[in-house]
C-alpha cells in the first residue's frame, strides 16, 4: 500500500477527463471500507484492485521430497527405474499379448483390416496396361498371354511373374513393367526380329540375327521378304547364311534358298533344281567365282544340274541327261 | 567424557570411511546462514594415504563440487534453539548443494560458533618405556594429563596435543622414534555444552546423515583465514558471524586458545531495528548498504530513506543521515571488540612473539572495521579472507566464507587429536584374559 500523496489540489475547474485520470490515480491509496466487491472496486475507480500478495512458500523440502531426492542420487536406483522398470513393463507386456489369444487375433484381425482398407484405395487400382516397342501382333500376342482383368490391384499383381510370363513369348527379347501413376501399366518390350526363315519339316521357324525363334510359320507365303534356310543345325551360321544371300543378289530372281549339308557347309539351290554346292571354308570367295563366270558365260541359264565348287582347285559342272545326251548325240553325229 | 571420547573415535572411523568413498559433506551452521559444501577427493591421493603417506598427502587433493548457502532458521547465538526449524533449513542447504553435486552424501563434517567454547591448557609427563617414543607412549603421555573439572554438563570438542617435550628439547611436533627418557605433553583442550552438540548431532541425523567429526568455528576460520606464518608466529583470528564471534588464538601451527563472545552482526542488525523503528528486513538492508564505523562530515549530508513499511505516511517517509546509522552501528561493534580484547588479554595474547590480528566473517566487512579494530586490538590488525579452495565459486570467496572453507582443509587435512591415540587403560581394557593371567602369576 503507497501513502496518500499530499499534494496541493488542483486550483480551478477541473475537466471530466482530469477529474478520471486524479481518481485513477488516487485509486491504490484508498483503502475499502468493509466489504467490496472486485467488480465494484473496477467500475467505480477504473482499475483493477491488486491481487492480495502470495505468502512466501518455505524453501525447505519436505521431509519426503528430500528423502526421495537422496534415494534417486543412488546410481543404483537410478539405474534401476532408468533401465530396469522400462524393461520389466516390456517384457510384462510382451508375455501378456503372447500368451492372450484373444488379443493376438484381434490385434492381427486390425491390422489385417488397416492393410486392406489400405490397399484398396484408388491410388492402388491398374486400369491399363500400355505396350511399348512391339509389332500390333506382338502386343495382342502379349495380352492374350496375360490375360489379366482390369481393374486390378497393385498389390495382388507381382510383377517379377508377369515380367517372366511376357519374356515367355518367342517373340520378346527382353521386357521391363513399370507401375506408373493413373493406374497404369506399362509393358517395355524390346521384341526379336526375324531376319531368316528355317525350315524343319513342315513347319518355317523365324529366327533372329543369334538363332533365336521367333515365331513359326506355317506358309512361306506369308514372309517372302525373308531369305529361306534349312538343314539341320543351319541355326547355328545365320550371318554366314546372310551373307551369302547379300552376294547372291545378281541371281536373287532364282534363289530359293541355302541348304546346310552334313552340319558343315553350304548348298546353294536355285529354281529349275541347280544346286551350287559350296565348299565348307571360303564359301564366300567360291559363290564370287560362280557368280562371275555366271556374269561370263551364263553358266545358270545352260542345263547345268549341279556345280559342284567343293574343290576350289576342280570345279565341276553336272549337266542335265537331256544335255548330255545331245553331247553325245553331236559327238557320234561327228 | 569416555562417552565423547568414543563418540569422538566413532567419527573418526566415520571420516575414513568417508575419504574412502571420497565425498565428504560439510556443514557450517551458523546463526544467520548455514552452508554446505560438498568436497570430493581425489582417489588417487587417497591410494597414496593407504600406502602410509599418511594425512598431509590428502592436503589440497579435494575439490568443492556442490555449495548451497540458505537463511538460517531457528539458530540463536550459534546454538541450535528451534530443532525443527534448523533442520528444515539444514535439509535445504544439504539438498541444493547435492543437486549441485549430483551426488548423494552420507557422511558430513559440521562446525558451530556457540557452545560456550572454554579452553584448557593442560601438561602430562611419563617415562618413555622402551628407549625411543613409540605411539603408545605418546597415548600414555596423553592420558597422563590430569584433566580439570569442566563443570556439569561440558564436555571436549578439542583435545590436541600442542607441543611435546623430550628431556632436554622443549619443542618437538612429532617426536615419534625420537630416544629419550622423559616425554611431556602440553595438550589444548576445548570443552562447550553437551547439549549443544547433542543438538547437532539429532539435527543431523534427522536428516540422514552421519556426523564424521565436529569442529569448533573458532578453530575453522582460522586454519582457512590465518596464513602459515602467522600460525607459525602467533596470531589470533576473530570471527564476527551473525550471532556471536569466535575468538582463536595460534601458536606454532596449533590453536592454543579458543574463545566466543557471545555478540554479533545480529545485535548490530537489531540495534538499528530499534534505533531506527523499522523492521529487521529493512534494518539489515540498510546495514549492509549504509553500514560503517566511522563518520565523516560527507555522512552527515548522506540522507537515507528508511522505509518502516507501517503504512503510515509520516513513518515511512523519514530520513537519516549516515552519521546518525554510523552512530548506532559503532557502540555495537565498540562493544563486540572490547569484549574480545578482554578475552584475548585473558589468553595473554600480548605475550606472544607476533600479535597479528585477523578479522574475517562477515560482520568484518563493515566499512571502516579494520581501523576501530586497530584502535582497540592493537596495531597489527588485516581483514583476512579464506584460502582459494579448488572449486569454489567466486560468491562462496568472501571473509562470510571463512569457517565453511576452513572447516573443508579440516577435513582433508586433519589435526591429530587425543583420541587418534589409544589411551593405555582401553589398551588394558581390550585384553582382560591377558589382565587376569597377569594377576595369577603374580598372587601365585
């Protein structure tokens, strides 16, 4: 409580707003008389009445509070509530959900709910599949393979299976899937070409640059553009094969197609049933030869059956009967 | 006194227990501020100890690691008036200085002011039994003195072995091993009221703890206040605490008088309370800030505020100049020093080779102490302050200081009392079959 302030009063009229502010300011030095409200006390001085001051707590701890303080600076106990009372709680618990049935099923019956309702949200769901990088036949070959039923859930589809179904297919070198946002996915293929066509039998193998099948044709027909193989193992030598088709282009007309003879080398056959039989080594270097006195002579045109340029040193033609019987009809007319 | 003698002998085993554990708590409670501190050792100079370097290698290898100071409640005169007041204060100081340490103490070492300290000057003569002294000679030249009527109800705090003799040599410190034929003792007792002690020991306990040895303050402030050469040459500390001022004298490294005068920086406190009429709160206040002994003409133009917080106006607003505090602190602190010049002239102190006077605690930093001090002690007066202690924060440095910081080189480097011996009839006493095959041979 301050002291009444004995200044001089104000000498004159004193304004409204000057009459407040002397009676705020007097406000703490008058003492109530008797019982006045907090509310009155505001609304006739302007101010708030000053909270009664809090007696002083006595620093000292109770006798308790100091005993407990001396028993947590034993580093004992304090190891023990630090370490030890965590510990036992865990281990308490952990008996109890194992050994409570009941809990453990709930508890797995919730979390199974949790993951479910996860997973069945939108953001989840395939709705497409897209196909990239191969042939219009190819894609649908694909999808038929998979045959899987959009919507989908991403979670029931494993991808390293689908992965390994579409490298199934002859057709597909390598594949990649990727689960892209939108619920779609996407089917990276890079598909085998077939550059040549290998018969076996009845059926035509297409095969790609490394002897890979690629798919089987059942009429030549349908892929002329592609040169026609066959023997046995003639897989094995396609670039030798290529490039024996590559030289043979001034004759491509009456190609029909290479031979593998004995798993060593090459025949070359021509309609009207020549053959050009090529050595094992140097195949390449005896079609040039045949080529050039074909350029010469138009050895292909005459009724040769077979040259035989097995013998690089020794060429030998077998003509037609029909031409060896005028040769020898001309020679016993001569 | 047997029964203090095997209290005594009990705390010592208490502080060896103690120093093995290496936390050592002290507690200085005085009439107007009770400090603990709590000191730990270095273990490795504790190993040396062990292997027999004996006490000196403790000196100075502690290190204050928790200091708590509180108001002391329920102390008059240095004396334990309200048991349960003090201990609510002594749990405070004991509880902040661990949580500072964040180590728990069992054992502590306390000091008081009061107690009616009286001192003893007591001589013992015996035959040395084998040709040189051996411990038990100096027990039996120990309890060779003959001890003086103490009066009911006193009993020894103290009971140092001052200066030993041997034939021809008249002062020997240590004269263990020595050869020679006739041992002396001059032995500096120190008696105060058992039921001070008593006190004490309840309040401690009732917190916990165990008592490991209990010093007079007189003696603390002085091993911390007094330096080396001083205590060699003679000199006298005086401790003015709050509630009465302890009065040591030191000779040749030992206290061979101790005294208290029952007055202090309370009664300066409550003179200006009256002189004044105003509260103690208020009274303090201004004795520490205004406080002086000696007035000038600057003081008369000093005016001070008192506040007497009545509420009343003309009360509260009063002002004095500082000569006028200065004249009711003066007579106070006149009579405080007079009565100690009585009690030193009481010790003789004016027969000693050096009279250095060292005033500490803290009533002594009044301004202007030192020169009322000259003027009635004697020339040779300084304020001293306590020795630096390992660890001790800057606010715990001051003379206020003296007797908590003494009381800690006690206790790592203890003085060698009556009851470090073993006295020959506990020695007799110890062996009673030995005792009674004796008396057979010799009746037989």
């Amino acid at each position: 409580m301050r002291p009444i302030d004995r200044r001089e009063p104000p000498v004159g009229h004193a304004t409204p707003l000057e009459n407040i502010n002397q009676r705020k300011q007097d406000a703490p030095n008058i003492a109530p008389l008797g019982e006045v409200s907090a509310e009155k006390m505001e609304r006739l001085f302007g101010q708030k009445t000053p909270e009664p001051p809090t007696p002083r707590l006595d620093p000292a701890p109770s006798r308790t509070k100091y005993k407990m303080q001396r028993l947590w600076l034993r580093p004992m106990v304090r190891g023990a509530v630090r370490t030890g009372v965590p510990l036992v709680t865990l281990l308490a618990l952990g008996t109890y959900f194992l050994t409570n049935d009941t809990l453990r099923e709930r508890f797995t019956q919730t979390l199974q709910e949790a993951r479910s309702s996860i997973q069945s949200r939108p953001e989840f769901q395939i709705e497409l599949m897209k196909i990239n990088g191969a042939s219009e036949a190819l894609s649908k070959e694909v999808r038929t393979a998979l045959n899987l039923q959009f919507p989908l859930n991403s979670f029931e589809l494993n991808l390293e299976k689908v992965k390994d179904k579409v490298e199934l297919i002859e057709a597909v070198k390598t594949a990649s899937l990727f689960l892209r946002s939108g619920g779609l996915l996407e089917v990276d293929i890079d598909e085998r070409m077939p550059v040549v066509l290998w018969r076996t039998g009845r059926e035509l193998d297409m095969l790609d640059a490394n002897g890979e099948r690629t798919g089987i044709l059942t009429s030549r027909l349908d892929r002329l553009d592609l040169p026609l193989i066959a023997g046995e193992a003639a897989e094995e030598h396609i670039d030798e094969a290529l490039e024996l088709y590559a030289l043979a282009k001034p004759i491509a007309g009456r190609l029909r197609g290479l031979r593998r003879m004995g798993m060593r080398r090459w025949d070359m056959i021509l309609d009207r049933g020549q053959t050009i039989q090529l050595p094992e080594a140097n195949a390449a270097e005896a079609l040039n030869r045949v080529l050039a006195l074909n350029a010469a002579q138009q050895i292909l045109a005459r009724d040769v059956v077979t040259i035989d340029m097995r013998d690089a040193t020794r060429p030998i033609l077998r003509l037609t009967d029909v031409a060896t019987e005028i040769i020898r009809v001309n020679a016993t007319n001569e | 006194m047997q029964s203090l003698y095997e209290t005594q002998k009990a705390m010592r085993q208490k502080r060896r227990a103690a120093l093995q554990r290496g936390v050592v708590a002290i507690l200085d409670v005085g009439t107007s501020k009770i400090v603990c501190m709590i000191l730990q050792f270095d273990p490795s100079v504790q190993m040396n100890a062990s292997a027999g370097m004996g006490a000196i290698a403790n000196h100075g290898s502690f290190r204050v690691i928790g200091v708590a100071k509180t108001r002391s409640r329920g102390v008059k005169l240095g004396e334990i008036s309200t048991m349960e007041e003090t201990e609510r204060a002594v749990r405070t100081a004991v509880q902040g200085a661990q949580k500072m340490a964040n180590v728990r103490v069992d054992h502590v070492i306390a000091c008081f002011s009061g107690a009616r300290p009286r001192s003893y000057g007591l001589a013992g003569e015996v035959e040395v039994e084998t040709g040189s002294v051996t411990d038990m000679d100096i027990g039996r030249v120990l309890a060779s003195c003959d001890t003086p009527y103490f009066g009911e109800g006193r009993e020894a705090i103290h009971a140092m072995p001052v200066n030993f003799a041997l034939d021809q040599n008249p002062s020997l410190s240590d004269p263990r091993g020595q050869i020679g034929h006739l041992l002396s003792v001059d032995m500096h007792l120190l008696t105060i009221d058992t039921r001070v002690l008593q006190n004490l020991m309840a309040c401690v306990k009732r917190c916990d703890m165990e008592l490991a040895g209990v010093v007079s303050s007189a003696y603390a402030s002085a091993i911390s206040s007094l330096v080396e050469d001083e205590q060699e040459l003679g000199a006298a500390c005086i401790d003015i605490g709050g509630g009465s001022t302890s009065v040591s004298v030191f000779l040749r490294k030992h206290m061979i008088f101790a005294d208290s005068v029952r007055i202090g920086g309370d009664h300066v406190t409550s003179d200006l309370s009256l002189g004044l009429q105003v509260p103690r709160n208020t009274a303090e206040r201004i004795k520490c800030i205004h406080g002086g002994v000696v007035a000038t003409s600057m003081d008369d133009r000093d005016m001070i505020d008192v506040d007497g917080q009545t509420g009343d106006w003309d009360h509260d607003r009063r002002q004095f100049t500082r000569s006028e505090i200065i004249g009711i602190i003066r007579p106070r602190v006149e009579e405080i020093l007079e009565e100690v010049h009585h009690k030193l002239q009481a010790a003789r102190f004016d027969t000693l080779p050096s009279q250095r006077i060292v005033l500490t605690g803290g009533a002594s930093q009044i301004p202007g102490m030192e020169g009322l001090a000259s003027r009635i002690l004697g020339q040779q007066v300084r304020l001293g302050r306590p020795l630096r202690v390992h660890g001790l924060p800057q606010a715990a440095t001051g003379p206020d200081y003296a007797a908590p910081v003494g009381l800690a080189l006690y206790a790592a480097h203890p003085q060698d009392e009556c009851w470090d011996f073993d006295s020959p009839a506990q020695r007799i006493g110890a062996k009673p079959m030995k005792r009674a095959m004796q008396w057979v041979k010799e009746n037989w």
